[in-house]
DNA sequence: ATCAAATTAGGGTAAATACCCTATGTGATT
DNA sequence: AATCACATAGGGTATTTACCCTAATTTGAT
C-alpha cells in the first residue's frame, strides 16, 4: 500500500520534533519537510506532492486560515487537517465552509492522529468528538458571529493590537501622531467587520487571530 | 550512569505523547506517568521520586504556577522546567524568584529540550536565549509589572471570565443576580490586584493564566 | 465566640467608550 | 474623469468604565 504523504506545518518545532516523531515509527505514513508558517507551507506544496497537510492555525506571517484558503484553491487534492491549540469556538464553522477535511483540538491522542489522517487520505472527513459538541452549542445557544470573509487593513490591524495592549484612544493617537476620534472611527469600524460591540470583543479576535505574541 | 526521571505534565494530551516519544528515545533519561495539570502532578510527586518536572504554564484546574510554587516549597530538590507555549514577558521574572531551573519556549528542539534537562538535573540553570532577551528588554522598557504572589477569590475569577467573554457589569449583574456597582467593585479590585488599569489588561491576564478556554 | 476575608452595595466624578452622523484628502483602479 | 477604499477627523450623546470613598452582611477559620 502506497504511504501517505504528510506535511507538518506549525512553528513550534518542538511540536514539529514531537509529532514527526510519532509519526515516523507509524506504519503507511510518511513525514515529509516540516514548514514553520503558512507561506512556506505552499512554497512546499508548490514542489512535493502531499496528500495530507496537518496545520496549526495560530503562526507568524501567514496563519493557518489564510494558508487552508489558498492551498484549497490552487491544491484542491490535497487534504487539510487544522491542529489547533486553543479552542476557536467560532472559527471552527468557517473552516468547515472553507472546505477543511479534518480538525483536531489539543486533547488530541496518537492513536487518534492517525486515525484522521488516514480517514481524510481516504476521503472523508475527521472531526473530533469535542469539536462536534462544540459546533452544535455554538449553533444552539451564541449568537454565532462568524465573521466570514472579513479583511482587516493594516492601520486597524495595527490599532487593533495596540488596543489589545491596553492603550487608551487617546494614548493610541499620541503614538501614531494622529486625532483620537481617528482611532474611534477605527475602533468603530473594527467592531463593525468583527460583530462585536465592546473591547473584549476585539481582544478575542486578536487572540484567535494570533495578533498578539 | 543513573537515569534522569522526568515527569511531563501538559494538558496537551498530543505533546505528552510527541515528547513522550523524543525523551523515551534519548539515553539517560527515563519518562515517568504523565500528568495533565498542576493538581495531578502534586499527587504523583508524593509517590514517586523526580528529579526533572517538565512542565507547561497553561494548565486547567491547577496552572504552572501555582503548581511550581508548592512543587518549590514541599519538594525542593525536585527541579523545574517550565516550557511555555507563549512568550509571557512579565511572567519569567516572577518564576524565576520563584526558583524555576529553567525556561524553554515553545521553539525549542530536541537538542535543546535533552540538554536543558540534563543542565537542571546537573544543579544549572537552563533558560532559552530568547528567554534571557526578553528578560532584558523587560526589564529596561516595560514597567513590568509583576504581581507576585497574587490570590484571586472565586468569585473574582468567576467576573473575570464573564468580563473577557464581554459582557458589561450591568449584564454580569443579572447574570449573578448582584448589582451592577458591586461587579464594579470586583472589577476594581481585580484591576489593583493585578496592577492594570483597564479591561485589556484584565483579559491579557486572564489569557495568560488560561482563564479563557 | 471572635476575627479576617469575602461579598455585597452605594455615592460621586472624571474619563473613556460605544454609536450615531457627516465630511475631506489621497491614492489606486477602472 | 469617475469611482472606490482607506485614513483622516469632528459633532453629539448615551453608556460604560475607572477610581476615589464608606459600609453592611455573610462566611469561614482559629
């Protein structure tokens, strides 16, 4: 039987170091080049043939989400498992729309790893039991804001991780030399793309969106 | 040569098994029971002899922390590795006076995971090189503030939460069935206690000590 | 039984935010 | 030339937060 290609993308070498090494003492899996962010990711996919990609959402430079919606575009063979370390309550319905074949949360056991990579290599679908409840309360009980498609500028993306930082509206227009009801209208704007109506809102986004180190 | 005994404790139940798989690989070091939080770890540190504890910060029902904490005071020639998946600048001063013998981030690799643990076991200290640079760069720009040794009751870190999920204190008021002006006490009260002075910082708090899910 | 901590709650005020609105300049695209 | 997205900024207002303060009641521990 033909082994599986697998390519790891994540930048926590130690997690790259710890599942390459699960994964090499399994039988019919084969553990390609490791990539440290999303970018690499598809410069990888642009040379190798990979059946299953295993990508965790939260990197630097290019994050999981941007790199699954390309790498469905331009590779719609290759199969997608996120590995996610937080638990993204609301991101987890715009993956499946985006056409993601698996997603696993932290809690996550070998044998269950490699169950769903060879589901997904066979062309079918892996989604933990703990996803699964989570996407049917989310349905239920929130509000459910998904937030598809939204693209932030890099001024708000810029203002939005000074406002993570605690920064006031007024300290924020010092810093960037502009008015502070310029960085309201920001603020505003922010809230308006994301559906959330307080700064608690932003910083979540910021958080799942890995704007914050 | 006697063997190293480490214990693992993550809740990540997929790194316990991916550095399971490193450390069982490597001469000299032998893996004992992993432990999925600070709790768990406590108990299985009053049965067995350890010499290394390998231990992630981010950790339900009893967090690095506090777990490093007792872990000093009841056993302590019992070293401590502290492997962070964040980088958490304010936090590394606070557990090194704690006595923490060493500070990996989530970067790491194999290499540096065997040696840091075989430099603590030897009497060293062993803390990453971003670690040490991080630690400057706090300690000449930031106001660091520490907050050592900080309690919070339950029912702070109950409007804790509620606060980070983004609801105002007149709403966290229903909820609880309390008036609005005492959420505002005990959102003063969490703001001294965790020297901040807005909500971003309570939520980076919150983060940081895996309030949040 | 007593004491300390936790939880409750309010008075008062200044600052900040949230949320409407309009409007201008700039640079890229068509 | 016209359009569009972006960044800029202000008017106005209601709500919320931040930060002082005091104080009563409940709860748990010694």
């Amino acid at each position: 039987m033909k082994e599986i290609r697998v390519l790891l993308v994540d930048d926590h070498q130690i997690i790259i170091d710890g599942i390459g090494a699960l994964l090499n003492s399994t039988d019919g899996i084969k553990l390609l080049n490791a990539a440290s962010n999303g970018k690499e990711a598809l410069e990888i996919l642009k040379i190798l043939s990979v059946d299953v990609v295993l990508m965790d959402i939260d990197m630097p430079i290019m994050n999981g989400l941007d790199a699954a919606k390309q790498m469905k575009r331009n590779h719609p063979d290759t199969k997608i498992i996120m590995l996610s370390m937080h638990s993204e309550q609301s991101m987890i319905r715009e993956l499946i729309q985006m056409g993601v074949d698996g997603y696993l949360l932290k809690n996550t056991t070998k044998e269950e790893l490699v169950n769903a990579i060879k589901k997904v290599n066979g062309g079918g679908q892996y989604f933990s039991a703990e996803v699964t409840l989570r996407l049917m309360e989310t349905q239920a009980e929130r509000a459910q804001h998904q937030v598809e498609g939204v693209e932030l500028t890099n001024r708000e993306i810029e203002i939005l991780k000074l406002i993570a930082d605690g920064y006031t509206n007024k300290e924020i227009g010092v810093k960037l030399f502009i008015s502070h009801r310029t960085v309201d209208s920001h603020r505003t704007n922010l809230m308006k793309k994301l559906e959330v109506n307080n700064v608690a809102g932003l910083i979540n986004y910021a958080i799942r969106h890995g704007f914050l180190t």
